[in-house]
C-alpha cells in the first residue's frame, strides 16, 4: 500500500510533468548550441577545405568538397611568396609586442590596483580614454613621427605601435582582476617579510594568470591580423609581415584563391595554437568573478 501523501490541489501527474520539462529545456538548449557551433566553426572548415582547390573550381564548387585535393597549393604558397621569412617577422613582431605589453601593463595594473595616490582616478582615466582613441586615425602622425626617428622599415616601427594601443585594454582588464583580489592576501605577506616586489613576483602575477591569459590573446591576435601598419610603415620585401605577403596573391586584375586561401589556412595556425595553450586560463578568467567563496 503506497502511503505517499499527495498535496491537496496538486495534480497526480504534476510531478512526472515537473521532471520531462527540464529534460525538454535541456534537450532545446543543448540543440540551439550545436547549431551555433556549428555555425561558428564552418568559415574555418570552409576556409580548409577551399585551400586544396585550383581557382577555377572556386569559381564552380564554392561549397563542395575537392573534386581533387591540391596539396600543393601549400607548397607553391610557402615558396612563391616568401611565407618563411613574412612568418619570422611576425612573429618577432608579435611576441615583442606582446612580451612588453605584458610588462608593462603588469607593473601599471599592480600600482593602479593596490596602491592609493591623489593622481590614480586620472591616471586610470588615462588608460580608459586611450581605447576610445580610433587606431587608424594616427597613421599619418605615427608615420611622420617614425621617419623622424628613422625606425621605418624596422621591427621597432610595428612592436611601439602595437604596444600602446593594447596597453589601455590590458591595463583595464589587469587593474579590474587584481582589484578583486582580497587585501588580506597582501597583508598577510607583509606580516611575512614579503616586500612590494615579492608580493607582485610571486603572488600578484601567479593569481593574474587568467587575466594575463586574456590579454595575450587580445594583444597577440591585433599584432598577428594587422594589416594597415604594417602596410603604411614597412616597404622593404624583407621586412614584410605575413598579411602584406598574403595580399600579394592578388592584383588589380585577379586572385589566385587557391593560393591565397592556403596562405591563409597557414597563417591561422598559429592563432589556434596559441588559443588552444590558453583556453583553460580564459575560461577561468571569465568565470572567476562569477562565485564567490
């Protein structure tokens, strides 16, 4: 004999109903993420797949599969545009670009965050009003400013650029983390022995580390994609970088997709990579405001 008690008013199916909803919610939700995944991913695998044809079947089977798979695009991309050397010049530019981003907006977050000084507002008012600033806007200065200092048609000319204009989106993006870290952390490492430079070496930038992730690859992604900068101060072939050597597949007259497109696929590479390193800490920086306890 079934001695559940039952609420008066509540329907005898009331609960089996209450259990199939949220299976139906899920199930829905679960499907419109896959479409999205779906969605998200196919310019990628389009882009891949679009690489291993010649032109003319571009022009013919834009969607389809290869009706054969050209695996020497890659080859004759590689070595018609000089894709090893456009390689190494970015990524000396890139990862100068990032390396002193990454120092220097770790050094101005860690006083703007556990500091107080009379001039802090302003100075992180600063920082703010710099991303409001269109980047392409100071092409012409920053090119006559370059030629005077003759650092046209060198590393230094791309590195600087780049470097102050990740600098107010990583300084914001550090100061905001690090400001959430509790204070008795700090005062405990001072009751420690634990000086001001022992407190940001080994505690400060250990527990950034998601947030350092996210700048790298904010900051890592504008250097590796530009294409305006490196087009306005570099004109030596030597020193091109690889979005100027993947313009040269096309002219005023055609473009050969196939080649393009494998210099493209190439060139994607390394930001999966470097995505793929970092995923982990992103997600946790995104989350990491998200529980408290």
């Amino acid at each position: 004999m079934n001695n559940t008690a039952v609420p008066l008013g509540t329907p005898a199916g009331s609960s089996k109903a209450g259990r199939v909803r949220p299976r139906y919610g899920a199930a829905i939700l679960w499907t419109l993420l896959t479409l999205y995944g779906i969605l998200t991913l196919y310019p990628f695998f389009w882009l891949v797949i679009s690489s291993f044809k010649t032109t003319a079947e571009f022009y013919e089977r834009p969607f389809a599969l290869p009706s054969q798979w050209q695996f020497d695009n890659f080859i004759n991309a590689w070595d018609s545009s000089r894709l090893g050397n456009s390689f190494m010049n970015s990524i000396i530019v890139s990862i100068g670009s990032l390396l002193l981003t990454l120092f220097i907006a770790s050094l101005a977050s860690f006083v703007l965050a556990r500091f107080r000084f009379k001039a802090k507002a302003w100075v992180m008012a600063f920082f703010v009003v710099g991303m409001l600033i269109p980047i392409h806007s100071t092409l012409v200065p920053l090119f006559i400013l370059m030629k005077q200092m003759s650092l046209l048609n060198t590393y230094w000319a791309l590195i600087l650029p780049y470097t102050a204009f990740a600098l107010p989106t990583a300084i914001f993006i550090l100061t905001a983390y690090l400001v959430s870290v509790p204070r008795d952390i700090e005062e405990a490492a001072f009751m420690d022995g634990t000086g001001v430079w022992g407190l940001f070496l080994r505690i400060m930038l250990p527990m950034s580390t998601p947030a350092l992730a996210t700048v790298t690859i904010l900051s890592f992604l504008h250097a590796w994609n530009d294409f305006s900068f490196a087009l306005v101060f570099i004109s030596k072939t030597d020193m091109k970088t690889l979005p100027l050597s993947i313009a040269n597949f096309a002219d005023g007259y055609q473009t050969d997709y196939g080649l393009t497109l494998a210099a493209m696929t190439l060139a994607v590479i390394p930001t999966v990579i470097m995505y793929l390193l970092f995923q982990d800490q992103i997600m946790k920086g995104m989350t990491a405001g998200a529980v408290k306890g």
